[in-house]
C-alpha cells in the first residue's frame, strides 16, 4: 500500500527549502522532487521522529551528521509515517522505557557507589594508608596541626597553650614525669615514628591524635584521671591511632566519601542535605571502627607494660556520666560502656606494674598549674 | 551527489503554512506549551531525587530539547540533538580529569613554606580558569547540536585562549569595582560569536562596550554608589586615635573593647552595615532590571552572516516573572506546610501511646532522620522547580519574543561545514559548576 502527500525537505548540505512530493512504500520512505527526481530514499528502520511543536512530524535518519530533515504538515501522511517508524515522544521527552531504564541504572549505581562507601573505601584507606611514606604523613601532620591550634588555642588567657613549658622546677619536673610516661608506652608500641605528646590547656575531657604522631592530652583531662594508669590507657588508645595511622586513613577516607558523595552522586539542587547525612552516617561507621581498634590497641599495649588494661574503660564510662541520647549512626565513638566491656576481656597483668611514683603522678596533675 | 544541483529552491512556492519569506524583520516566536515544560520539570525533579542526581543528564537534555523545538524563526524551529548518554560520558571523563588535579592540589598544599602558602591560591585561579575553558567548551557542544534547517550550528576558536582572555577581564572587573564588567561582555561576545557559525555562515557581535556601561550606570551607582560612599564617610568618622593605640599593642583586649566602645566608631560601623545591607537589597531589586538591560544588548548585537538581531524588551516583564516567582514560592510554602503539620499531626494521634518517647531507639531517631531530609529536598526541589519555568524558561521565551531578525534571507542558501564535537566541555562545566542550559 502506498500513500503519499507533500513535505518540506531539507537535505542536510544547503539550508534551502525543498517543497517535495513523499510516498510511503512499504518498508520505505521516498522523498521526489516535483520533477520526479529521487532526493531521498530513507528504511523505516533508520528513521526516527524528532522533536517538533505539535502538529508537525519532522523526522532525520538516526546517527545522520549531516542532519537531513523531512518536515510533513500533512495529518494523513504523518500518521502513516509514523505508524511504521520507532515510536518516540514528538515533544521530546525521554521515553517511559528509557526512563525506566535510567532509573534501574541509577539504582545499581548508587547501590554498588554506596558499597564502595561501605567496604571499599575504609579497606583502600587500610591498603593505602601503610604505603604512604612517613614523611608526607609529617606533613600532614603539620598541616593540620596549624588548623588545630588556632582552633584550639583559645581559652588559654594569657598562658601558653602547653602546660608545663616553663624553667622552673616544678614544669621540668612535671615534664620528666609525661615523658617517662609517654616513654615507657612507646617503647613497647613499637611505632613507625617519634612521638610528640604534649598537654595542653583545654578544659574538655579528651585527648586527640593527629597525623605524624602529634597527641595532645587535654588539661580536663589530667583533671578527671584518678591514677596513672587512666591516663595512660587514654595515651595507649592515642597510640593506638597512631601506630594504625588513622589520621591518614581519615584524610583518604574524606578524600574517597568527596568523591562518591559530592562529586558522583548528590550533584542536585537540594542534594546537599542527602550529601551531608550519607557522609555523616558513614564517616561515623569509619571512626568507631578505628576507635574499637585503638581500644584494643591501647589495652594490649597497657597489659604488655604491667598497667591495668581496664583503666580506660573506668574512665571512660566514669566521664560519660549519663547514656548518651544520639541513635547509634549518629556516633562517631562506640558508647563507654561498650568500650569498657570490651577492653574489660583482656586479663589484667599480675602484679601490676607502678608506671610512675607517686610525686611524678602529682607533678603530671598539676602541669598545667604553672606557667 | 548534491541535491542542491538539481533543485532550486527559489522556483517553488513556499508551501501552505509557511509564510513567504519577508524583506520586513521578522519577529520569533516561543511556541512551546507550558503545562508540558512543567509536566517534564515535575517529573525530572522527582527522578533526579530518586537517583540522587543521576538522571539530571537525561532532564538537562529534555530541557532543551523542548526549549529549542519551541523556538521558532519564520515556521522553522530549532532542533537539539544532543544525548543524554553524551552527557553522562562527558561528567565522568571531566571527572577522570579533575580528580588528579585536586589530588595534586592536595599534595601541594602539604609541602612546607611557598608553596603549600601558595595551592590555595593557584587552585583557586586553576580551577576558575577550567570553569571558563568547560564554558567555551560546552558552548560548542551545544552549537554543534542544535539544528535548523538541516543545517548544524558550530564554534571555532580556542578555549584555551578564551578563558585567559576571560581570567584577564575578570582581574580587570575585580581592579575597577566591575566598571569594567560592560567592556568584558562586549569583548567575550565578540570573540564567542566571531567563531560561531551556521553551516559556512559566519556569525559576529556588535554591541559596544559603553552602550551596556551607559544603560547600566545608574544600577551600579545604586547598587556599589553607597558602599563607596559609606567607605568615604567612615573613614571620616572613626575614632582614629583610640584605633591607633589598639593597632599598636594588638594584644590588648582592653584596647580593642575601647574601639568597639567609641561612639564614633559605632555610628562609623552602623554606617558601613547600613551601606552594605542597602547594597544587598537594592542589588536584589534591581537584578531582574539589570539582566533584562543586558539580555537586550546582547541580542541587538547578534548578527549571523548580513542577518541581525534587534530587541525590544521590556524590563516589566521580567519583573513579572520574578513576582510571580515569588507568589508561586509563597502558595507552595503555604501548602508544603499544610501537608507537613498535617503528617505530623496524623502521626502524634496515630501512634499516641505506642511509642515511649523517653527510651532511645535507633529505629524512630533513623526514621525522623530521614523524614527530615526528604522533606529537605522535597521543598528545595520545588522550590527549583518552580524557578526553572516560571522565571528560566519565561525569561528564555519573553527574550525569545522581543527579537526581531532583519534580513533573515541571509540564512537560506547556507551550505554545510559543521562536524560535531564531544561533550567533555559540558561535564568539566558541570562537575565545575559552571554550565548553563
């Protein structure tokens, strides 16, 4: 069955307006000049209708560079055109089929984006982390101690940020006495490179660990810890970080979240929302793994030099006071009692070992009294 | 075998329904139909929250595959041609690019001294300067797409050299206070349509510098005048001698509260607070009058071959569109609200009594967690929605509408030359930020 009519025909060489004669012959679709001269002989297989106001049927052939276009006005003609060409949406919208198909798509995607959150990411950060040479981990270190001053150093009113700085008899003797600590712990830890644990003024129970073995034992600290051996459990489980190199993996870790949540996914108005919660919830996921490991660490490292392994956990669960009331995912450290109970499995050495007397104990606790 | 050769387009009537081709200018029209712009905006809108961004490739193509069909010249409408699989393959190889360059940045900013002094800076410029090359670059993608008459569009020129000559103009705009923001766009315009082409057909721009600058005067007068001034008259009223002793002993905090105690100082501060927050807001009224005087400039500078664009738009309807912007923004607030006190609500009754709200789940702080954040970006996203056709695509259509092409027979015996160029350049600019439809 042939049916015919009249189009528009541009011919993809010249932006000259063709008025031409078409006819549809079975599979095929012929476009003659009014002379009878063939312009065009296109397969239905190859056409494909195209973007187009309503009421006019334009169509080109698929992957055409030269753009060829045939331009039909006439309803009968366009019906019959397009009863045999590709079904497509005239008005340019993306068909059900292939949104379909973006959606399940982007579904694996997202799925196999959000595993490599999961497991890929922090095992990478394991592998790479180890590899990096010790000095690039020095330079970070010091970069981000920069940031971490200014930001830290802010109370102190007048004092250095340090404790125990001075001349004067009591800071040497109190400084003698970290260090002997600090000493003994590091001995034993074994570790890639030199510690630089300091305390400083900050009135927060906490201790932090960065990049390139940098610890600072906050004043609050010092202040709530009962015996040597809280305090140095809290330095093993710092070591701990240090000797798994966490500040590194941490920084990899963002690097590999920016990337998948930022840069591949999330990439919409409003999406900063989902962007921040994904990278909350699993950069939480991240640390309380490597806290649970540097617990393990430090309670191993307590019992190898004769301290009690359990301190931590006592002053942990002691400082915590009251259960938190964040939902878990929200967490970036394991909750104390946990922790404790945890650390509570390794034995305590017997007997115990005196990791300091009791003058260097009471020098330590009035570090930062001094100037 | 050329077609051409055997047909003569000029021995034919022009066919029904196409009007003759006129010597008078002939006006464009916008022939798109809106309830079918919002129904592809909705629906892009949900998919894109549902893919997390992904499927923003196939509504950028949807867009403009609407937009261009309803442009049309004289009973011809323009074609995109573009993919969405285009897209996507050019974000992830803008990806593969950007992703050794930060890594680099990153290495650079832990190296002691200059230079890690220095990366942030260097990013900055690096960065700026590839957002301006991913510009010129996607501008050719999409000229290499778009169609009319069987005929494509393309751009020549070097984005290299484009966006150093823009990096320059920008120092320029930053050394003036934008004075010289007229005489950028002049100059960019210039080189952009200087080598764009329809087929052989090559196109150029011809608004002046000062023209803009003259029409966009007193904008800027009212908008950065008072800054200036407020500057002037701080300078004038500050309490120089207490600001001097704090100066030289910085660390005293008793000199610094003396500064902030001065009565002087305070009318000097509440001056400049005053000048800036006057900028804020006047810069923010007088946005939509700024981008119809610009947006009229540019088009009555467009030539393509001995066929030239003029404008006359109207600042009103600009403002209309902002306004009604604002009042579909209010309803949709209005009715979100509704629906989310109405949740809320149902919910309090619904599970009153079965939830112990002192005892801490991880299920129900998840479950409001991400309540929360659905909402979050429910809202945005319509509120995005609604910006993008009732103030984007009336503003293409009102812009659209107010041209007028003289001498439009230049554009019939065009021959072809263009071959298409990849979208690498669109993906830079939208992992860069930097793309536009």
């Amino acid at each position: 069955m042939t049916t015919s009519g009249t189009g528009l025909f541009y011919d993809g060489l010249t932006s000259d307006r063709h008025e031409v004669a078409v006819e549809v012959d079975g599979d095929t679709l012929r476009v003659n000049a009014p002379d009878g001269a063939t312009l065009a002989q296109w397969r239905f297989a190859d056409i494909e209708p195209l973007a187009t106001p309503t009421g006019v049927l334009r169509v080109g052939l698929a992957r055409d560079r030269a753009a060829a276009r045939l331009e039909i006005r006439d309803q009968a003609l366009a019906t019959a055109v397009l009863a045999r060409a590709k079904p497509a949406d005239r008005t340019g919208l993306t068909d059900r089929r292939t949104r379909v198909r973006v959606v399940v798509l982007s579904f694996a995607a997202i799925a196999s984006l959000v595993g490599g959150a999961i497991w890929g990411v922090p095992l990478l950060a394991d592998r790479i982390a180890p590899q990096l040479p010790i000095a690039m981990e020095m330079r970070l270190g010091a970069a981000i101690d920069m940031q971490i001053r200014q930001m830290l150093d802010t109370s102190s009113a007048g004092k250095p940020f340090e404790c125990g700085n001075g001349d004067d008899a009591h800071a040497l003797a109190a400084r003698a006495a970290f260090a002997k600590l600090v000493g003994t712990l590091e001995q034993s830890a074994g570790l890639p490179l030199a510690l630089r644990a300091l305390v400083v003024r900050r009135s927060e129970v906490n201790a932090i660990t960065l990049p390139g073995g940098r610890i600072y034992v906050f004043e609050g600290l010092i202040a709530k810890a009962n015996s040597v051996d809280e305090l140095a459990g809290v330095l093993g489980h710092e070591i701990g970080h240090v000797a798994h190199r966490d500040g590194t993996k941490a920084v990899l870790e963002s690097a590999g979240l920016s990337l998948l949540f930022g840069m591949l996914l999330g990439d919409f108005t409003g999406g900063g929302a989902v962007v921040i919660a994904a990278r909350t919830v699993l950069s939480n996921a991240y640390t309380r793994t490597a806290e649970t490991a540097a617990d393990e660490f430090g309670a191993q490292l307590m019992y190898k030099v004769g301290g009690d392994p359990h301190a931590l956990g006592a002053i942990l669960v002691r400082v915590s006071g009251t259960k938190g009331v964040a939902p878990h995912f929200l967490l970036d450290h394991p909750e104390a009692q946990e922790r404790a109970d945890l650390m509570n499995r390794i034995p305590q050495p017997s007997p115990l070992t005196a990791l300091l007397t009791p003058p260097e104990w009471q020098a330590i606790k009035t570090i930062c009294s001094g100037g | 075998m050329t077609f051409a050769e055997h047909t003569d387009a000029a021995a034919y009537e022009a066919p029904p329904g196409i009007p003759a081709p006129s010597p008078s200018p002939v006006r464009l029209c916008f022939v798109g139909d809106r309830r079918a712009y919002w129904r592809l905006m909705v629906r892009g809108a949900l998919l894109q929250a549902i893919t997390l961004g992904i499927y923003r490739f196939w509504l950028f193509t949807d867009m403009r595959r609407f937009l261009w069909a309803s442009t049309e010249v004289e009973g011809d409408t323009l074609e995109y041609t573009g993919t969405a699989v285009e897209l996507l393959l050019g974000f992830l190889m803008a990806i593969g690019i950007l992703i050794p360059i930060y890594a680099l940045f990153f290495l650079a900013s832990l190296e002691f001294g200059l230079i890690s002094r220095l990366s942030g800076v260097v990013a900055f410029v690096v960065l700026a300067w590839f957002g301006q090359y991913a510009a010129y670059r996607a501008r050719r993608y999409r000229l290499t797409r778009t169609v009319f008459r069987g005929l494509r569009f393309h751009q020549t020129g070097s984005p290299v050299r484009y966006a150093l000559r823009a990096m320059l103009w920008w120092i320029a705009i930053g050394l003036t206070l934008g004075l010289a923001y007229p005489w950028m766009v002049a100059n960019l315009e210039r080189y952009k349509m200087r080598n764009t082409f329809y087929g052989d057909l090559g196109g150029r721009f011809t608004g002046a510098g000062w023209r803009l600058f003259a029409r966009g005067l007193l904008i800027w007068l009212l908008v950065l005048g008072p800054i200036a001034a407020g500057i002037v008259a701080v300078a004038q009223v500050l309490d120089w001698p207490v600001i001097g002793r704090a100066l030289s002993n910085p660390s005293s905090p008793a000199a610094w509260i003396a500064v902030a105690g001065s009565e002087q100082n305070k009318v000097a501060f509440g001056l400049l607070a005053g000048a800036f927050s006057w900028a804020v807001i006047i810069g923010i009224i007088l946005y939509p009058a700024y981008q119809a005087i610009v947006m009229r400039w540019w088009l009555g500078g467009l030539w393509l071959g001995k066929a030239a664009a003029a404008s006359d738009l109207r600042m009103r309807r600009y403002y209309g569109a902002y306004l009604r912007y604002l009042f579909y923004v209010l309803l949709f607030s209005i009715a979100f609200a509704i629906v989310i006190g109405g949740a809320i609500g149902l919910g309090v009754v619904a599970l009153r009594g079965q939830i112990d709200f002192s005892v801490r789940s991880i299920v129900r702080d998840g479950a409001v967690a991400a309540a929360v954040i659905v909402a979050y970006v429910i809202y945005i996203l319509g509120v995005s929605t609604i910006y993008q056709v009732v103030v984007k695509m009336r503003l293409w259509q009102v812009a659209l509408e107010s041209m007028q092409i003289t001498n439009l027979a230049a554009l019939d015996h065009v021959r072809a030359t263009a071959a298409t160029s990849s979208a690498v350049g669109e993906g830079l600019a939208d992992a860069l930020g930097t793309g536009g439809i």
